[in-house]
C-alpha cells in the first residue's frame, strides 16, 4: 500500500461503442465484429495539448476499473495503489486511461455479450480474438478520446503483452512503454498452464459447449483454472510465508486440512461470481498465440528510427514470467537502437509482485516518467 | 538408457497376503485393514547370509515392475536403466525388491480393491492411508523374504519419502538410505498442486463421490489431475527442448495447437488407462500429511547412534522437488551424526530427472553401495 498516494475518489465505468464507421472491428483474422463496446475509466485530466495521456493495460482477470472507488463499494480498482494523485501513474499530472480487453467480461465486447445478429448471446459464435485484436480496439478508444500521441503504456502480465503489441504496431502514437512482468511469446510452460485451465473448462459438463448462459455456470470447472492459475502466480517462498503447513480452522465442509488448500478453494469459488468461463478461454488462447516478434526476432519488427523510451520491469521470484523473458525484451530494445531500461525488482512475491511490489515501482516509473516527458534518455538500472 | 546394462529379462509380479497373524494391518490411525495384499517384484538373489538386499521404493504412479519386462510386453519396468546385471542397482550382487504401495491399484490393497466385509470395491470406505503404512506393509514383506536387514532402500520423489520412513522409524533394519528428488515434508505449493489435482478428479460428475467402480472411469478429473502433475515433473528449459512452440500436426481432433498441448492430453489419456483415481486422491493425502520429521527437526527424531549411511541426490532444474529440500535433509542427517552424502545433479530434466538421469546417478549409487558394503565411510560430493 502505498501510504502517500491519495485516491482518485468516486469513478463510473463508461462505455466506448464503435456506432460510426468502421461499425465493426476487422480482426486479425479478417473476420469482423461489430458493434463493439469498450468499457474504460479515466483518471485525472487530459491536458489542453493532449500529450499527458498513459493508458494501462490490465491483466487475463482485470478489468477497466484500475484505480478509485465505485459508488457504494468498499473494494478498490485493481492498481489502485499505482495511480492516483501523488502516487505511480500521478493523476495530477496525468490521464490515465484503462479499458476492459476486447473478448473480457467486464462491459467490452465479448463471448457472454448478445450477439446483435442472433439476439442470444455469442458463447462459442465469438470470433477468436489476439492480443493484436484488443490493441486495435484500444486505440479506436484512443482515438475517440482526441489523442495523437501517448505518453505511456504500462501494463504486467497480459498486459505487458499488450504494451509490447503498441511498441511493435503503433511505435508513432506512443513515446514511452512500460511492459512489466511478461514476455515476447509465451514458453510451452505457460501454454501448458493455460491449457490445463481451458481444459478444466471444457471438461466440466455445465460449460455445455459453451452455450451455458442462462443456466448454471461451469462453476467447478472455472474454479479450477483459477486455482491452477493462483499457484503460478504465487511463489514458493510466498506461500510458504502466507501459509507455510498450518492447519485451517475445523469449520469448513469440505475435507481439506490445509490453509493453503482453503485459499486456492476461496480464490477459485470467488473468481466464479466475476469472470466469464468463456472470456477464460478466449483470453488465455489470444495469450498463447501471441507472438510480438511474429516467428522472428522481436528486434527485426520494430519499425526504424523509432523514438520510444522503454522500461522494462521484473520480478525475481517471478516463475511464470521468470525474469529471463524480460531481459529477452531488453535485449531487442538495445540491438534495435531504443532506449530502454531494465531493473528486476528483488520480490518473493512470484508473479502476483507486479500488483504488490508498490514502493519500487512507483519509484521507477515516476522517475521514467518525468524523463519521459522531458524527452530526456532514461537511465540505466542495475540488470 | 545405460547401454553397458543389461536386462533381467523376463520378470513376474509376486503378491504377499498378510494371511498369517497379524492377518490385519494396524493403520497409524489407529484403523485395521485385512487382509492386506502387497505385488512384489524381485531381482537378483539373495545371498546366504540375506545382506546383500536392496528395497526400491516407487513415486506417486509407479508399482511393483520395476525391472526388466512381463512376458509378451515391450515396455520394461520403470526403473530399467538402474536395475539389472552391471546397472547402478546390479543385480549380479544385490537382491532388488520392489512393491506397489499399499493404497496402489497395481496388485496391492487400495480402494479399487474388493472390501472382503462387503463383497464390493473399497471406494471411499478405504481407510486413510500415510507413509509410516506403507513402509510399515514393505517391513512386513521384508519379513516375509526372511531379510533382517536392507543393504540399502531407495527411491525418488514419494519413493524418497518412503526411505526417510525407514530411516526414522526402523534405521535398525536398513544399512543405508538413498532418498532421491525428495522433501522431509511437502511445502504448501506441493501441496497446492496435488488439491488441484484431487479437485479436478472429484469435480469430474464420473466420479460419482468415490463409489465408480462397475461404470464410467472419472477419466477426465484423473487426466486432467495427471497433465497438472506432468508440467510439475518437467522444468521450463526441458519443455522448451521438447517442444517450444512447435504447431501440432493438423491431423488430431480436439482444438489445441501447439505439440506441448497434444503431449499433455496424450499423457493425461493414458493415465486413466493405467491408474485409479481413487488411488490418486489417497496416494496424494498420503504426500502432502507426510512429514519425516513428525513437526520437529528431523535431527531429533532420528535414533541415537544410529550406523545408516546416507546418500542423497537432487537435481538443478526440479522445482517441484527443489534442492533445497535435500539440502534440509543432508542438513539433518549431519546434524544427527549421521554419515550423509549430497550429490546435485546438473540436469535441465526437472523433475522427471530422476528417472531419466542414469549415467550419474549409476555412478553415485554404484560407489555408494560398494563403500556400505565395505562399511567405509562414504565419500563427500559437491554440495
């Protein structure tokens, strides 16, 4: 938590529709989908130049509501502690964007939105979609909201994923990027995580071929993914600090013995009331097949001369995306001629660090930042 | 594959009925079950004097077959590599046995087994099981065969689990411990992962609450519960050698793309071929309550002047099984007094290491052996 920082206060979810030409999306694939919703939120206010725009991207399980509160909720956005006035992503200084993935569940487009064709909803009808794909429907939203030229995209996890497709698709309308805790292509490792999940999925008979709207959910099968997904993204140091081999309290039903297993249960069973079991799989494959170096080297599709500055930030407990797929990125940024930084943050937090590690961040990136818009070269940190 | 090695040859599976007094075995719950069946394999023989016997203890999926081949099958036992005439374990020297758990479902008492009091399986009426009960049934067999004390007992992952059994609870009837890829106790991501698995099985409506026997196999729970297990028995680099992100041939008929995916589910189907899901959620609870140290330090349970040579191994890339597991138990067995060797194989296997490492491990186990016959003073290895 970061103690300094202030909140943003009361925020609204708004929705971004596609209702003027282009109506629909030309997806990668050539299929085409419209009319699409974005849900995003912002946060400060964007300047008369238009040129203090940093748009973050979330995560397979987040959403748009990034920062404040909801009217009447208790709970804040999910990187609350990273922006707001004074704090990481400074609101007094910046806007800041975030918007719920094209394929999500939280208000955008996606398989358990109505197909305005059918009337009923998309369920396996939904076209599948790339990190390409959301990227693209981020920057309509960009467009729509008057900006040219951001001044930063940041974002972990999937995230970082997207913010590796705006370096590599739209270097001219950003200045800075800020891929934290992710990686050019997934490794056959992550596929096989993410693989396990899908099948959990599809193996559970609620999920009905995917049409189950309307009738019980793939709860079982959801719940499973999730807490395939919550071992990875913790590390083994970090459970063995929140939960070592206690024993939980007698009073629940079922006949596990351990806290750790009570956890995965509660995490699994919560994430069900949230996430869309489709949205799960169409996400967790657009993450698989994303490749930001199109088969090649992640150097060789960077465009020319091109003048982004990029932090890249790791984690060293991190397994999912180990700290070597960072420095993969660091890697091409250098021998493609950008100018780009890298720091591993020394966490034993595992992956969920880039949601928990708010001090060191924040530090970084209010540093690049300013740089940043200065237009100054950035330093080095240590590698 | 050791290729100076040659073969047992033909082999058969024995079985063991306690079928003398005691006719029922006393669980460490305190709980009986009878009569009990153990398979068994042998190999070599058993010299006049019975100190040349050599106990193998199998992981979570192995069983009795551990060397050489059945009549009429191609596929040798699972321990091949290290058993046989000139291997690591020779049997022109050493009598090897080895027997499926109890709680197994190759042969042994588990819960596939008929519950002689009603004439039908087990299912969950099986009573809890734990490692003190299957060393306990293996003491009985080593009774049986008239040998008063074991050359040595050896065994990877809960097979090591097993060998720390022996040397707390009957050091007097072993003259050596060989515990491979193993832990004193599991960690709560061990842990973790196993509940995945126990979940996904008794998610699976096939499952039927245990009681499946006669109709559908809860197959999809059990695959499942094995692909998890399998991307936990190989490491990151030895996924990237095997597959990176190669495309599957198009020929297949689910979904999936890549090679990673299709090996996954081709180990998760034949799984369901070979094992009980049953077995698999109390072979697993049997794991995760383990702990060789009984909540104390592993140095104050173990006998005093106790004259049992140990050798243990751990390999680089296992993070299921990570070395400073063994570390923990060198640490122990020295603290004790005990006379302990560490060896850390530097291996990209993972895992599955100690199964597929042969070459070092024969060396090591080889020397090992001799100097315990000898009763030399074994030698130290780099920690």
């Amino acid at each position: 938590m970061n103690e300094d920082g202030k909140s943003v206060g009361i925020v609204e979810t708004q929705y971004f529709v596609f209702a003027h030409p282009p109506d629909e999306l030309i997806l990668e694939s050539g299929k085409k989908i419209g009319p699409v919703t974005l849900a995003y939120e912002t946060y400060g206010k964007l300047n008369a130049q238009k040129s203090n725009a940093i748009l973050i991207c979330h995560a397979l399980s987040g959403d748009a509501h990034a920062a404040g509160f909801h009217q009447g909720e208790q709970k804040p956005g999910w990187w609350d502690d990273m922006i707001g006035p004074g704090k990481a992503f400074d609101t007094d200084k910046y806007f800041v964007i975030c918007s719920n993935v094209l394929g999500g569940c939280k208000g955008s487009t996606g398989p358990s939105s109505i197909n305005p064709k059918t009337g009923r909803h998309y369920g396996l009808d939904f076209p599948a979609i790339t990190i390409g794909d959301m990227v693209n429907a981020q920057r309509y939203l960009v467009d729509y909201l008057g900006i040219n030229c951001l001044l930063s995209v940041a974002g972990g996890s999937m995230g970082g994923m997207q913010v590796l497709e705006w370096l590599v698709s739209y270097p001219d309308r950003i200045r800075s990027a800020i891929p934290i805790a992710t990686a050019i292509r997934h490794s056959p490792q992550q596929i096989a995580f993410n693989e396990v999940g899908r099948q959990a999925i599809m193996s559970d008979p609620d999920w009905k071929g995917g049409y189950y709207y309307g009738g019980p959910l793939p709860a079982k099968g959801l719940a499973l993914a999730r807490m395939i997904g919550h071992i990875t993204y913790m590390s083994d140091i970090s459970m063995e600090k929140k939960f070592s081999r206690r024993i939980k309290n007698g009073d629940s039903k079922d006949d596990t013995k351990f806290e750790v297993e009570e956890y995965l249960h509660y995490r699994g069973n919560s994430f069900v009331k949230r996430f869309d079991a489709n949205s799960y799989l169409y996400i967790t494959r657009a993450m698989d097949y994303f490749d930001a170096a199109r088969g090649k080297f992640l150097w060789d599709v960077f465009k020319k001369n091109i003048n982004v500055k990029v932090l890249v930030i790791a984690f060293k407990s991190d397994w999912l995306y180990p700290a070597y797929q960072s420095k993969e990125i660091v890697k091409a940024c250098k021998i493609a001629g950008l100018d780009a930084t890298y720091c591993e943050i020394d966490s034993t937090y595992g992956h969920d660090a880039f949601l928990l590690e708010t001090e060191e961040q924040t530090h970084l990136i209010k540093h690049f930042l300013e740089k940043v818009k200065k237009g100054e070269t950035t330093d080095e940190y240590e590698i």
